[in-house]
C-alpha cells in the first residue's frame, strides 16, 4: 500500500473517530443540548442561513478577481459552476480534490488546468491567512478563558500584520517561494497590488459573514452574554476556527477541529449545552448551504456539459 492509499485510510479512519465522539457526546448531552435547540425559532435559522449562504458567494467572487488577474475572465454563471461544485471536493477525504474538479471543469472551458489550479491554491492560502488574520482578536479568550478580553491591540496587531503578509510584494515572494518548495513552476506574473487588496476583501467579507451567522445562533441561545464579547469570539472565533480546520488536512472540512476551536471560544460566554447547540447547528447550516450553492452550479455545468460526459 502506498503512501498515498495509507494516507486516505487514515483520513476515513479519523473522520468516522470524530464523528462518533461527537455522536457520543451530543447523545450523553441531549436533554440539555436540545433545550437550547428548542430556543432556534425559524426566523434566527433563516437568518443565519442567509449569512452563511452568503459566504460562498463572497469567496467565488475572490476567486474570480485572482482568476482574472491572472489572464483568464469567467462570466458569473461558469464560474459559479465551477466554483460552487468544485468546492464539495473539500468534504471528500484528501486535500486536492477541490483544485483537482475545479482545474477538470474549467478545462471544458479552454481556461489551462495549470492556471486554474493555481488560483485554487492561492485561493486556499489567502483564505486561511485572512482568517488567521481575523481571529486574532480572538486569540486571548481562548488563551486566558476570562471575560475581560476584548483588547483594542489586538485588532491593531491584526491590521498591522495583514498590512505587512498582504503586502504584494512580500506575499508574490512568498508565493514564488512557495512554488519553488513543491517543485511547481512559477505563475504567469506577479499578482497586482489590486488583485490582492481586492481578493482579501472579499474573503473577509466571507469570515464576517459567516460568523455573524453563528453570532445570530448565539444571541439567541444566549441573550444575556455580553455583545461585543460574543461577537468578537463569533466573528473572530470562527474565522480563526475554520482556518486551523483548513490546515488539518487528515479530515474533509476541518470536522472537529473547527467545531471544537469554535466551541472552547463559545463556552467561556454561554453553558456548555448552549455551545454545543450554536457548533452543531453552524455547522449544519454551513453543509446546507454548500450544497444549495453547488446544486446551482451543477444545473448550470450540466447543461453546458462541464460535468461528466458531453454525451
């Protein structure tokens, strides 16, 4: 068995772990655990699904300004099919498969594998270090576990450091750098100084997004949690969760490590049974909403023959 073939067992392995822990976990924990479920009315579950929902949407139209920049411009409906059903592979055990089906698809599509890869690439990059970039703030509640911990220098320090990694020639030579290490050749040219201000933009707009679905969660199961606190651990909590579950490659979408950041965040401001209802359900919602978006874009590839056979 190859490296490879053990690497891909081992994924299936730790997923199938995680999920029966939670299993597990939500089952020992249910009575109390479905009285906050109880507390979710239709109208904050819309609304923090429309937040989510959103996020895609905010990410694709990133991935297209970085797809143009480097030579090739996608019209809103092909790159929408590529985008959003390319983006399922991130629930398949592996880490290449969402650049694998979107370089296949974009091929149809006379854009080069090559460039299309790259852009997914970049895209994944910049993701995580825009939302490692937006978490800072908070970091010190997950460090000291106390209530005092919204800090005006925290923010700064992330403003500071994304002006310095987001700086385009610095971030072009850690790219070119990068490249290198994979023995990958070097892009077609630099990105602009518009591209990269632009694509960032959009990313975050996606974290803030997001988590300001989960803070609608938590607000409601938690209404006497302190609001700048709760936003902060929310917004930044997510954005910081979700990038440390983009690098845990050994399970698809960051299940469990993202939930489990998310969670030691949200119980320093709520009970335990009220974190655990706000993780489940976001992540519920993120799944929905993926699957909305991609059902889209596979009507649209389908009818244009950029999925599966022309015949």
């Amino acid at each position: 068995m190859n490296r490879s073939r053990v690497l891909d067992v081992l994924r299936i392995v730790l997923l199938v772990v995680i999920l029966v822990a939670v299993g597990i976990a939500l089952w020992t924990n249910w009575e109390a655990v479905s009285g906050e479920l109880r507390r979710l009315s239709w109208p904050v579950l819309l609304g923090a699904f429309a937040l989510t929902t959103a996020a895609p949407v905010l990410t694709l139209m990133g991935w297209r300004v970085l797809l143009a920049d480097l030579g090739t411009h996608l019209p809103a409906a092909p790159a929408s099919s590529i985008f959003f059903v390319g983006q399922l592979g991130k629930y398949l055990p592996g880490s290449v498969w969402t650049v694998v089906a979107q370089a296949e698809m974009g091929a149809r599509l006379a854009v080069p594998r090559r460039r299309m890869a790259v852009v997914g690439l970049l895209s994944i990059g910049l993701a995580v270090l825009t939302g490692c970039l937006l978490g800072i703030p908070a970091v010190p509640r997950l460090l000291d576990r106390s209530g005092e911990s919204l800090s005006v220098w925290w923010a700064l320090l992330a403003v500071a450091l994304g002006a310095v990694l987001l700086w385009p020639r610095l971030l072009n030579a850690l790219i070119a750098r990068g490249l290198r290490l994979l023995r990958r050749e070097p892009l077609e040219h630099e990105l602009s100084a518009r591209a990269v201000g632009l694509t960032s933009a959009w990313f975050v707009a996606a974290w803030v997004s997001t988590g300001l679905g989960t803070f609608v969660l938590a607000r409601s199961v938690a209404p006497d949690a302190p609001a700048g606190e709760l936003l902060v651990a929310c917004v930044g909590g997510f954005a910081l969760a979700s990038a440390a579950g983009m690098f845990s490659v050994l399970v698809p979408a960051g299940v469990g490590v993202r939930d489990g950041i998310l969670a030691l965040l949200l119980v320093t401001l709520m009970p335990l049974s009220a974190a655990t209802a706000v993780v489940v359900v976001a992540r519920f919602l993120a799944v929905l909403a993926d699957l909305g978006v991609a059902a889209f874009g596979w009507a649209w590839g389908r009818r244009q023959h950029l999925l599966g056979s022309t015949a």
